[in-house]
C-alpha cells in the first residue's frame, strides 16, 4: 500500500471520526493551527456536517477562502474564481460526499499564512447552481506558521557501539506535507535501512528512518542522517560512532594455563617422590630402632 492510498484512507478516518453522526447542522472540524515549511506542500485535515442528509459529491460544492472575504477564494472547483497567486496549488483531497473537506496546498509562499475557511454549497442537480442552503465556517478557520527553516531531524542511538554486534540508529522528522513525504537519507553504505511514516495527529505526521549495521573496530566515523523536503529544502543531524572493542584475555589466559599445566605434570611426580622419600627414611628409621 503507497502513502497516499494510507494517507487516503487516514482522510476517510479522519472525517468519519469527526463528523458529527447528525446531519441536521451546518459544522467543521478543522485543526486551529498547523505548522507550513515554505516551499514545501502542507495539508489541512477538515471534517463537516450540512443539512442535507446523505448527498453525492455532484450535489455538494466544497470552497476555500480567506476568512476576511467569502470571495477571495484559494480552492474552487472553477479555476477562474481562484485567486490568482493560489491558481495551480490547491487541491481537494477529500471527498464531499464523506463529508471530507480535507485541502492540499503545493509550493507554499511566505504569504499563505492564512486564515483560511472552509464553505459548502448544496448544489441544483440540473443546472449546478447553488441552493440556498450553503454555509462559510468562519468560527472554524485554518492559521498556518509559516517555516522558513526546515526542522531538524531527530536522531535516537546508543552512545557506543561494540564491534561485531549489530548496531540501531533512529532518524526521524516531524512535518505537515503527507502526500509529499519528506526523503531520510545516510551517509553510511552497506547498511539496512527501514523506513515508516506516522500519523501523530493534529495534522502533524512523522516520517522515520532505521539504520541497522555491523559496526567494525576501526568505524569511529561521522554518521550523518539528512531530512529532504518537498520543494528542496535540507536539514540533517550528524554525530561522532564510537566503537567499543571486544576485550581479548588469551594474552593473559594462554599463559596462565600453560604454566598451571607445567606446573601440574613436574610438581605432581616430584611430589609423589618426596612422600615416596619420607616413607623410605620413615622405614629405615624404624629398623635401626629396633
């Protein structure tokens, strides 16, 4: 399954959950404020509830605007009422009639900083235009924190590593762009790499990198993991390996039972002539006695 069928699907749990089960009330549920790395892509999550029952996407019109002007719309379905420095970078992930009103936004400016409100229409079947029931979330806008910086990644490992035995690094990185993940990458070859991507909700996602590799002694080198950013943006973590030797005792071992093995196969025999000894001087004393 890619990221995007998972992030799909999240999308589709996301409205479910929030949603209200009732459909006789015009209500969004939006995160308040998320976090938006210029250049890079951020996606709002947004839920919503109308007054008209279970309806197919055709009957529903999903709009994004600025919350100072119902008209200054970001995302419409017709390209010529989109402002026209948000014109080819906004996008509908979710779909109207899951009551998903979930929003794309690509190439993000400095200036996208919001807010933004989410509207929907109810739409005539015949000619597409609205009906009367339409409704502007103004109380339930998106602010976006502009970041012109990409955050660093996150780097989780042992101090030491020992030679020969296998060895764990942990990168990861916080971001909002799920359809465009961030790419984690190492500067260590020959190496077994895993990756995972997480939603931690409120909009925030995490993509996570594994490195796993057979440390040997002379490996005390920088390690590097670098966190690539839709629109090109860098950022990395480096630190130092330190390989810890495996102790060898045969300098120390070898000896020891070689002399205790010299020891035993000369002290035995002459111990046994010596009590050999005593025992003859023992008899010969017993005889002049007598």
């Amino acid at each position: 399954m890619d990221n995007e069928t998972k992030f799909m699907i999240t999308c589709m749990l996301f409205a479910a959950i929030c949603s209200s089960a009732s459909s006789d009330e015009w209500k969004a549920t939006v995160v308040k404020s998320i976090d938006a790395l210029v250049t890079s892509c951020v996606v709002l999550p947004c839920s919503f509830s109308h007054t008209g029952g279970n309806l197919p996407s055709s009957r529903l019109r999903g709009i994004w605007h600025e919350k100072d002007g119902t008209k200054r719309n970001i995302y419409h379905e017709d390209p010529t009422l989109i402002k026209d420095n948000f014109k080819d970078r906004t996008k509908m992930l979710g779909e109207l009639s899951q009551n998903n009103c979930t929003l794309e936004i690509t190439d993000v400016k400095v200036h996208d900083n919001g807010p933004f409100c989410f509207r929907v229409e109810l739409v005539r079947t015949e000619n597409n235009d609205p009906t009367k029931d339409k409704f502007s979330f103004v109380e339930d806008c998106v602010e976006l924190n502009m970041l012109t910086e990409p955050p660093k990644p996150t780097v989780i490992k042992l101090q030491t590593a020992t030679k020969g035995e296998p060895y764990t690094v942990t990168c990861s990185v916080i971001h909002t762009c799920p359809t465009h993940v961030p790419k984690l990458t190492w500067n260590h070859d020959s190496a077994k790499v895993t990756v995972h991507h997480k939603d931690i909700k409120q909009g925030n996602w995490e993509t996570q990198s594994i490195l796993t590799f057979i440390p040997e002694e002379d490996d005390n080198r920088e390690i590097t993991c670098t966190a690539e950013f839709n629109g090109g943006l860098k950022s990395s973590f480096t630190f130092t390996l330190h390989v810890k030797r495996i102790e060898n005792y045969n300098h120390i071992i070898i000896p020891a039972v070689v002399g205790i093995g010299t020891a035993l196969l000369f002290g035995i025999p002459c111990i046994l002539m010596a009590n050999k000894y005593k025992n003859r001087i023992a008899e010969l004393q017993n005889q002049e006695g007598t």
